[in-house]
C-alpha cells in the first residue's frame, strides 16, 4: 500500500485536490495566503469594507475558475492577481465618486489593528495617515505597483507577474508613483530609517517602514465566501 506523502502540500497540489472536490483544500489555501492578500487589498484601497469585499470577490473567483489553473505562474501569484484585479475594479468603480476616506482622521484610525492604535508612538500613527492619504492621491495602476513593491517587499520580476504587465512597467509605474509622492512624503524622510525590505533589489528611494497589515485570522473557511470579515478583529 502506498504510503501517505509527509508535510504539508504544496498550494498546486491543494488546488489541484480543490478542482477534483476535496472540500477543504481551498480553505487551506485560503489560510495561507490570506494575510498578504488582505494587506495588498487594504493598503490598495484603503478602506476596510472595500478592502474586505475585494478580497472576498477575488476568492469567489479563485473557488470557481480553479479549473482554469495552468501552473504558468505560482498559486500565490495566481491569487495576488485575481485579488490586485479586483480591487482595480473596484477603485475604477469608484472614481466618478471622488471619494477620499483618507481624509477622515477617524475613518483612518480604523485602518489601523487595536494594537497599534494602543501601544505605538503618536508619530507612528500620525505617519501612517499620511502615507495611506499619499497613497490614495495616485492612480489605481501606480498604487497597486507600489503597494506591491515598496510596501508589501515584492521583487519588480514578481510583482509584474501579479500584475501581468512587462517589468518596465512595473518600474516605469512605481517611478511615477514616487515622483508623485515625494513632494508629500520628503519631510517624512528626515530622522527615520531607510533599511529596506526582502526582494527591494535596489528599486525603492528611503522612507518610513509601514507594518504589515493583518489579516483575517480567525476565519476558518473552505467556503471563500467566509473571508468577508476582511480582516477586522472582534
């Protein structure tokens, strides 16, 4: 008799056991990747509630085009571009609203997990509501890049994969971006560190850390549906 494989699977083989109807591979994949998804949907958009349907959204479409899966990329890649996609949709949506959320000091408080807002420094929260209202001033496609690769520590090479874009545009985006930013964000520079993050590979200018954002950890789900909590913590 054949002997069950030792460790754990690796995400094709869970997604593959997904496609043939196990039905708690895909929760398992769900909770491996859903902190950094929700982290790239939240500082995408900004907005918790956006940021938890985004997320939903992208898994819904993960659950029911599994089948379409051709291991040209990672799943992880997979996954980051259903969810990048559709929080562009979303902010593309959102555009004719005009809507700011960072410009509400309390909206912008709740982007912030209780134990930041308990335990750091004043000027830790006072930057971060700057750099999320710096954020939100650039169009969708640059801030996905620089979310990706400044924030979140994607290589350009990875993060042109989740975007399905060629690298140049990936660095031609985040270029922009930061030339846009600077004017915002140079008076942040002075007295903070500049170390950098993995896979930076020489693209980002000194700036502040940001800490990551957390992510959903209490939902325990094969059905992605239950990923809409998005994050928040009871």
């Amino acid at each position: 008799m054949a002997a069950e494989p030792s460790g754990p699977l690796s995400d094709s083989d869970l997604l593959a056991r997904h496609v043939a109807g196990d039905p708690d591979a895909f929760g398992e994949l769900v909770r491996r990747h859903r902190d950094r998804l929700w982290a790239v949907a939240l500082r995408t958009l900004g907005d918790r509630e956006e940021a938890a349907d985004a997320v939903q959204d992208a898994l819904i479409s993960a659950f029911r085009a599994a089948h379409t899966f051709r291991g040209q990329s990672a799943v992880t890649t997979w996954l980051h571009r259903i969810t990048v996609n559709a929080c562009l949709d979303r902010v593309r949506k959102a555009s004719s609203r005009k809507t700011a959320p960072v410009d509400n000091a309390e909206r912008l408080d709740q982007l912030m997990e209780p134990h930041e807002s308990a335990e750091a420094p004043a000027e830790r929260q006072d930057l971060q509501r700057e750099l999320f209202a710096a954020l939100a001033t650039l169009p969708a496609e640059q801030r996905a890049a620089l979310v990706l690769v400044d924030m979140q520590g994607y290589p350009v090479a990875e993060a042109a994969r989740i975007l399905d874009v060629p690298v140049g545009t990936v660095k031609s985006r985040c270029a922009r971006g930061r030339a846009r930013l600077a004017p915002q964000l140079t008076h942040l520079r002075s007295g903070t560190g500049d170390s950098e993050g993995p896979g930076s590979e020489g693209n980002r200018t000194p700036r502040a850390s940001v800490p990551p954002a957390a992510g959903p950890r209490d939902a325990d789900t094969s059905d992605p549906a239950a990923a809409k909590g998005g994050g928040g913590r009871t």
